[in-house]
C-alpha cells in the first residue's frame, strides 16, 4: 500500500472533474448558465466551481472557459487530506472496476461476445437449450396430464353407468 507521500507524490495538479446540475443563476461569459463541477486537484480536493458548459459545434463542444468558484474556502486541515484519501480510493476503485469490464463482456445482438470466456458462454448456452427443452417437457406432461384425467373421468362414469345398470337388472 502507498504512503500517504507517495500519493501526494503521485497525483499531477490536473483536475479530474465531476459535474452536477445547478439552480444559481450564474451565468457564463458566453452568456450560458454556468454548470457547478468538482475539482479533484491536489490543492482543492473535491473544492467545487462554476464553469462553462458549453455549446455543441460540428463534432465537439465549445466554451468560454469561464471559471468561479462556488465554494468560498479551500479545503483545509483534516478535511483536505480525508478529501484526497477519498479521491484516491475512488481512483482506484474505478481502475478496478475498468479491469473487471474488461474481463467480463455480456453477449451482444449482434451475436458477437466480448470477453468471455469460451467455455463460461458455451455453459450458458447449454443451460439456456436445457431451461427451453425442460419447458417443452412441461407443456407435454400437463397435456398428457389432462388427456389421463379425462380417461379416468370417463372411466369412472361408464363404470358407474354399468354398475347401476347391473343393480337394477339384478332386482327385476
């Protein structure tokens, strides 16, 4: 595990910026309203910012690169470096996450897999023709099922229909 050094060290002063919605009324330069991002730079952890969310042009964005600060203090103390252990953590949770997509893919529409392993999708195929000839199977037992109990049912009244017949033969 890195020192806390090591990932002070480690980090580079750019941002890695997260945004969210926001209902001030503030307004870019290019006269835009203005999105509220969240810097992760080594000096303002989590610290966050209006910012220009720009206007779509041919096959990118354009923006003011207007910037103001929405939060008045920089994080300082115990909370600036809970803000950077926290970044760390969500750093590499998101690098483990990304090597874990790699190492699973989902069978797609166009019938073409990922990265799944051979063997793990020939298995899931294996149980899928299973589960359709189990219901299949199941169709075919409920129809005999039925055709059975209507045997029995005639069965039983042409039994009943003999054997009353028999009973008044037998008095007369």
């Amino acid at each position: 595990m890195m020192s806390q050094s090591d990932n002070f060290q480690s980090v580079n002063s750019q941002s890695a910026i997260s945004s969210s919605s926001t209902e001030h009324g503030v307004l870019c330069d290019c006269n835009r309203k203005a999105k509220i991002e969240r810097a992760w730079t080594r000096e303002n952890p989590g610290r966050r910012f209006f910012g220009c969310k720009g206007r779509r042009v041919r096959n990118g964005y354009e923006n003011c690169n207007f910037f103001r600060w929405f939060d008045v203090e920089k994080p300082h103390g115990w909370q600036h470096l809970a803000l950077l252990a926290a970044r760390d953590i969500i750093r590499e949770q998101k690098e483990e996450l990304a090597v874990l997509r790699n190492k699973v893919t989902i069978p797609n529409h166009e019938g073409s897999n990922m990265d799944i392993s051979n063997e793990f999708v020939e298995k899931f195929k294996e149980k899928v023709e299973e589960c359709e000839a189990l219901k299949k199977e199941v169709l075919i037992l409920g129809e005999r099922s039925a055709v059975f109990r209507n045997v029995l049912v005639a069965s039983s009244v042409g039994f009943a229909i003999i054997l009353g017949g028999m009973i008044v033969m037998s008095k007369y």
